[in-house]
C-alpha cells in the first residue's frame, strides 16, 4: 500500500521536475514524479478514485492535494473538499488525455501559487442568459480558476433586481440602441441565487460588482434624484465614459446601503466589488451639495471626496462582515486599511497599495484583458492593442518594485472579459479561449514549472479532447 512518504520526499527535497512534459494536464502541477517500477497502466484498468487524508497535516495548503497512481489504487491525499475537488478533476483529466493508451504510474504534487484566481465578465454592456452564465463558470472550474467576478451595474445597463428599487431593472435594465430597437435584460433574484449555488458547487465564488460613484447613467436614468443634476436622463447606448456621477449625499447613500443589503444577502462571498474607475468630477465641481460635503469634511479635493465616498459604502460592507474590492483609482485621495486594490491600468497602483499594506488584485490591462483582440485578429477600438496567448502566459502578479513582504499581499490575478464589441455567447468564447488556459496556469503554477512550449503542447491536447 502506498504511504506519503513519496509526498513528504517530494515536498522537502527537489523532485524530479517533468511536469507536463509526460501529462497532459492545465494547469501544470507542482511536480510529477513517475512512480516505480515505472511501468504504465491502460486507462481501462486504473483503480476506481478514492479519497484519503494527508498523513502529513502541513505538508500542503488547504487547496492542494497529491494524486497517486499506480496498477494497485488511484487515489487523492485532500484536506479540505476543494483540495479533493481539484484532484478529481486532474485524475480525470488525465483519464481523458489518455483513453486508448497507458497512463504512467504516478504521484502528483499540486497546490495554487495564488488563493484569488479570478475571471470577470461585464453584462451591462451587452447581457447573456442565466444558462450562458453557468456555461461560462463551467469553464472557469475546468482550469481550477475560483472567483467569477460579475460585472452587474454599470451606464448601459443595471442587471439585478434590487426588490426596494424596482425601477432599477424596469428603466435601468433596457436601453434604446441607435437602430430604434430595444436591448436589455436582467437576473432576478432566484436567477442569482441559481447562480451563485451552480458556482459553489464548482467551488468558485461569485463576487459581485456594484459600479459606483461613476458609470452610473443607468441607475440615475431610473432614480435621477440620486444624481447631481436630478435631471432626467436615457440608459445611454454608446460607449466611453459618462458625465454623470451619484451625489455624495445621505440619500445617496441610504441608496447604496439599501442594495447592498439585498446584495449582501444574495452573494455569500467575503467580496463585494464598489467600482471607483474613471469617475468623472465636472459634476461635483459645480454640485452645491458635493461642495458642501467637501467644506463640512474639510477635504482638499474631488479625489478626496471620491474616497470618502467610497469609504462611507465600504465601511458599511465592512460591518456586515464582509470586504470591499476597488479599481486602481481608489488609491487616489486616500486609501482605507481593508480596501482590496484591483489594479487594471497597469501595476502601479497595487503596488503602491502594497507598499501600504493593502491587499492587491492585480489585472494590468497589458496582460489581462481579454475584451482585447488576440493575435491576427482587427482590432475593434482604437485603444485595444493585440493580447496573443503568450503575452498572457508571461504574466505574474508579483512584481520586483515589491519586497517578499509586499508581494505576499499580492493575492492573486485576474482576466477580464469587457463586452462594448462582444455582443453574443459565441464572441465572448472567441475572446476567452484558449487565453483563458493560460491565465489559470499563470495563477496556479509556481513560474519555475512553467513553459510556453510545453503549454502550447499540453493546450493542443487539451483542446482535441
């Protein structure tokens, strides 16, 4: 009977380091050693899976596992489900890459380099069905990816029925496009909760976004005394940033805190994502209660009053026991100690976060974002430059501005799928394959194990099957 002693051999001394050269899985594991006698096993003769715990209670994080086979048991050493979860997958991965030959006898060392590997998709640009949601997070969980970060407000749309705001989704959801034709749609309540239950299955956390204090014309177009005009105005249908801007007043905020209540109590996840990209301050320039708040909380600048704002919302989520997540521009006129940094333009603002303590995300548009064409294809919009499979397999989160102390704050990346030219399910899946294999091996594979080559042989594979 196997014991873990090829386990505790394969943690505490440098094994021997074949990883993906002889499986064909993704992402790449920690290491692979072929067991003796180093003989093979036909995929029709393997053991039945079965599962056992570590003997070794430390010897790997609570998401990794060690997968053993060999002519006598197939098994997974797990701590926790998900460590089981993901060493099912492989050994079916592994089953699938060799039906009609021989597997070899094997041990599997594998855990994630980072806790947060995310993947994003806007729905308020343009919307896709419950059904291709749940289509989408299968993908995700076929590369061991485990946050789904959901994109459900925004100006050319709002996509969640908030049940104390009903015109959200009745005016907010539904824009008139140039052709005169009406677009739209929106999850219900029960279509969230469907959602977010098919995800925890998978073991992948739903984390919603809730745009704010900007991209908020499809909000105000239903509720415009949130506004800072009042004024009326349409769910635009063009891209580009908007003018409008929720006023930072008490209503406002009694606004927030009503629906993130209700978001709250649909997404169990630690995270809720508040937005704070590319806020527009002409509004609050000229905004006589903006000003006002400015004078009464002595703040020097609009990019402090965008903080404070930010702060009132994340201070609340902080006291319903949860974490708030904000883009790079919440560094900007100051920063709270529990906000989570997201940074998209480039790393700089993570790292600057980092240096301060912070917890980052790091999803540089360089890299990471996957609404930009790939190699050979037309670019759709003047500022998307080319994102080919390898660029994306070159990115790390960490960085070496950072210290080993900073770059532990780095917990993890991720890709985003933004939809202004991704109009239908079959685009979406034109954009995120087979870039998506390469991001889940980025954020899973320790950088040593790593190899363009060997991942675009594995990928093939992958791929036929």
């Amino acid at each position: 009977m196997h014991t873990m002693k090829y386990i505790l051999w394969a943690l505490l001394f440098t094994p021997c380091i074949i990883s993906g050269q002889s499986i064909n899985i993704l992402p790449a594991p920690a290491s692979f050693i072929a067991l003796p006698p180093y003989d093979s096993i036909p995929v029709a003769d393997l053991k039945p899976l079965q599962r056992d715990t570590p003997h070794a209670p430390t010897c790997f994080n609570p998401d990794g596992y060690v997968l053993v086979i060999s002519r006598d048991q197939s098994i997974v050493y797990a701590k926790s489900d998900v460590g089981y979860a993901y060493g099912k997958k492989t050994y079916e991965q592994i089953r699938a890459a060799y039906v009609g030959s021989k597997v070899p006898s094997l041990e599997l060392v594998d855990y994630p380099r980072y806790s947060y590997r995310g993947m994003h998709l806007d729905v308020c640009r343009h919307f896709f069905s419950k059904d291709f949601i749940k289509r989408y997070i299968d993908l995700l969980a076929q590369y061991k990816m485990n946050v789904f970060h959901w994109h459900l407000t925004d100006d050319q749309g709002w996509r969640i029925e908030i049940k104390k705001y009903p015109r959200l989704t009745e005016v907010g959801a539904w824009r008139t496009e140039p052709d005169g034709s009406r677009y739209g749609g929106y999850y219900t309540q029960a279509d969230i909760r469907e959602i977010v239950a098919y995800a925890a299955e998978r073991y992948i956390t739903v984390i919603p976004e809730i745009e704010m204090p900007g991209h908020s014309s499809a909000a105000l177009a239903a509720y415009p005394e949130f506004g800072c005009t009042g004024r009326h105005i349409d769910v635009p249908n063009t891209w580009g940033i908007k003018k409008d801007i929720y006023a930072p007043t008490d209503s406002t905020f009694q606004f927030f805190e009503d629906v993130m209540d209700e978001v709250c109590d649909l997404f169990p996840s630690p995270y809720i994502h508040i937005g704070g990209d590319e806020a527009p301050k002409a509004q609050w320039r000229t905004s006589i209660p903006a000003q006002a708040v400015m004078r009464r909380r002595q703040l020097k600048n609009e990019e402090e009053l965008q903080h404070y704002f930010m702060h009132r919302i994340e201070s609340y989520l902080n006291k319903k026991g949860r974490t708030a997540i904000g883009w790079g521009e919440v560094v900007k006129g100051g920063l709270s100690d529990s906000m989570v940094v997201m940074s998209w333009m480039d790393k700089n603002a993570g790292i600057k976060a980092a240096r301060r303590g912070n917890k980052v995300i790091m999803a540089p548009r360089g890299y990471c974002y996957f609404d930009y064409p790939q190699k050979g294809d037309k670019a759709k919009a003047i500022w998307m430059l080319p994102l080919p499979l390898k660029k994306v397999y070159a990115f790390s989160p960490s960085s070496g501005r950072l210290n080993d102390r900073e770059n532990e704050l780095i917990i993890g990346g991720e890709a985003t799928l933004w939809t202004e030219y991704v109009k239908t399910e079959e685009q979406v899946l034109h954009q995120l394959m087979p870039r998506l294999a390469a991001i889940a091996e980025t954020l899973w594979t320790n950088p040593a194990q790593k190899s363009f080559a060997d991942f675009k042989r594995r990928l093939s594979i992958n791929l036929q099957k």
